[in-house]
C-alpha cells in the first residue's frame, strides 16, 4: 500500500533520477553557509585553509555553530522534499510518510521514546559500568544552546533522510523494480554507504559499516511492515537526538558540548554490532506486537502490482 501510492500516471523513475539530483543540490546550497563561516573564519585569523583536513577545518567554529550550521543543509533538504513531490510527481506529501488517512503522530512518539529511554538506560549502566571510560564534559551555559540547536534541528535533520531513504527513494525504486525487496535492499545499502566517510569508520574499520547497513536495512523493514514511516521517524530522531545530548568523542561525526565525552580506545567489537543482530531484532518484536503486523513475507518481497489514486 504504501510503495504503490507512487503509482502515478506519468511517474517514472527517470523523474527520481532528477528529483535526488535537486536535493543533492539543496544539499549543497544548504552547505554554503558553514563554508562561508569557516572560510570568513580563517581568514579574519590570518590562517590558510588549504592544508587542513575535515577534521580541522570542523573545529575552526566553536561546536554549536558548527552544530547549528552543518545541520542547515538537512533543513534545506527537508523543506525541499514536499516540492520536489508535488511538483515533479503530482503527488501528495503525506503520501510519502505513510498510506494512512493521516500522519500518526503517535507511532512517531511511540518509537522516540522507547529507543530514547532504552539508550539513556544503556548509557547509563556503560558509565557505572566503566567510568574510567567517561569524562564529565557539562557546562550550563554551551549545554543549553545545544539542547536548544538539537531538539529543533537534529529532527529536522533525521527527518530529512528518512524522508529521502524511505519515503522518496523507496517509493523512486519501487516504481523501478515493481516489488518490495529491491528499494529495501538499495535504500538500505545507500544509506550505510552514505556513512562511509565518517570518522567512526577511519576509528573503528570497515566493520561498523554492518551497523551503517543494518540500521537502514532495519528501518526499511519497519517502513514496509507499518506501511510509513513514521516509526523510523521517531527511531531515527531519538537515535542522533540522545547522542548529541549524552555522549561525544573526539573522533565522531558529531562534536557537540555534550554531557560526557568517551575517552575509551575506540575499537570496534561485538558491541558494534550487538544492535543489528539482537536489538533490532527485539524492536521489531515490541512493534508488531503493539501494531498487530503479519504476512511479512508479502510486505518484505511480496510484488507490486496495480494503480492506486491519491485519496
């Protein structure tokens, strides 16, 4: 039900083609003004910017507007989604969240806060557990212009590619491939390698490229069996949202004035992908249970077959 709301007179894979094109360049204008900050930046100290790495030219900028700047070209993608629907597709946009009547916004609560409470209880057993792996990073003042940055844009920033990844695209390769399991593998599969230049990869190895790919392999899954998105919605915010909020580290993607930093060696060991064998697995559990899914087989790699008009 939901893919099939993509089957449109006229909507061909071509026109997924040109849409990614205009986010992609969303993306890049969105990008601009992080560009312009560091560079003004740079120049105003008398530095030069051509012999610093990513790394360094990301702490040119105190970690809040950093924060705040590189989340802009999300934000910049997330309002352009509904017009590259509506207007290169003819469709609706709520049909690229969900194929119910409306947006259920208690899935999304739902999903937010059993995976917001489950990390914050994780993290803090990891930190009884080890404290010599922590370090108290807290300062009012930087932690609340965080905390205000983070539950406005970093949902925004989720939202956007899970929009992108399982509503857009999902729906782009069902229209190509006219079954279930091929968007599900190819989304699942560009949204690790999306992850591919991260730090955490240069850290931790080729290895966390299995939690990458099984995160999105798994909110794939969650969009097809719940026919929306809106679980991944929720997941996803809680995900960056707690990280941002608990626990940085040098190395990571995301530099924030956080509670704690991790001072640990990174390593990548069962831990790293624990989530993608036993927890997701147990998620999935939890949410058919609460939602009565069935007949997974079909909603997995079942074909897609017929017209369906927009309500």
């Amino acid at each position: 039900m939901f893919l099939l709301q993509a089957f449109l007179p006229g909507n061909r894979f071509l026109k997924y083609i040109l849409g990614s094109f205009l986010l992609v360049i969303a993306s890049i204008i969105g990008q601009l003004p992080l560009l312009g900050a560091v560079v003004y930046k740079l120049i105003s100290d008398g530095k030069s910017f051509y012999n610093m790495d990513e790394a360094q030219l990301m702490n040119v900028l105190d970690k809040n507007t950093t924060l705040f700047l590189m989340l802009l070209s999300f934000v910049t993608v997330f309002f352009s989604v509904p017009l590259v629907v509506k207007w290169l597709h003819n469709q609706k946009f709520k049909n690229v969240i969900t194929s119910r009547p409306k947006v259920d916004w208690s899935r999304i609560l739902f999903s937010f806060t059993l995976w917001a409470v489950f990390q914050i209880i994780v993290t803090i057993i990891s930190y009884y557990a080890s404290p010599e792996d922590f370090k108290l990073n807290f300062q009012l003042e930087p932690f609340l212009i965080l905390f205000a940055i983070a539950v406005v844009m970093i949902p925004l920033q989720t939202s956007a590619e899970e929009l992108m990844f399982r509503g857009y695209l999902m729906q782009g390769f069902g229209v190509l491939a006219k079954n279930k399991w091929v968007p599900l593998v190819v989304t699942s599969v560009s949204f690790g390698l999306l992850h591919f230049a991260n730090p955490e990869v240069d850290k931790l190895g080729s290895i966390v490229m299995i939690y990458y790919i099984g995160t999105g392999l798994f909110l794939g899954v969650l969009t097809l069996l719940d026919e929306g998105v809106e679980l991944s919605l929720g997941f996803h915010a809680a995900n960056n949202l707690v990280t941002a909020l608990l626990v940085t580290s040098e190395w990571s993607a995301l530099q924030t004035d956080s509670i704690f930093i991790d001072v640990s060696d990174p390593s990548a060991g069962f831990e790293t992908i624990l989530p993608v064998f036993i927890v997701y697995p147990i998620l999935l559990f939890v949410f058919s249970k609460k939602y009565n899914w069935n007949n997974w087989k079909e909603k997995l790699t079942g074909k897609l077959t017929g017209k369906l008009t927009q309500e």
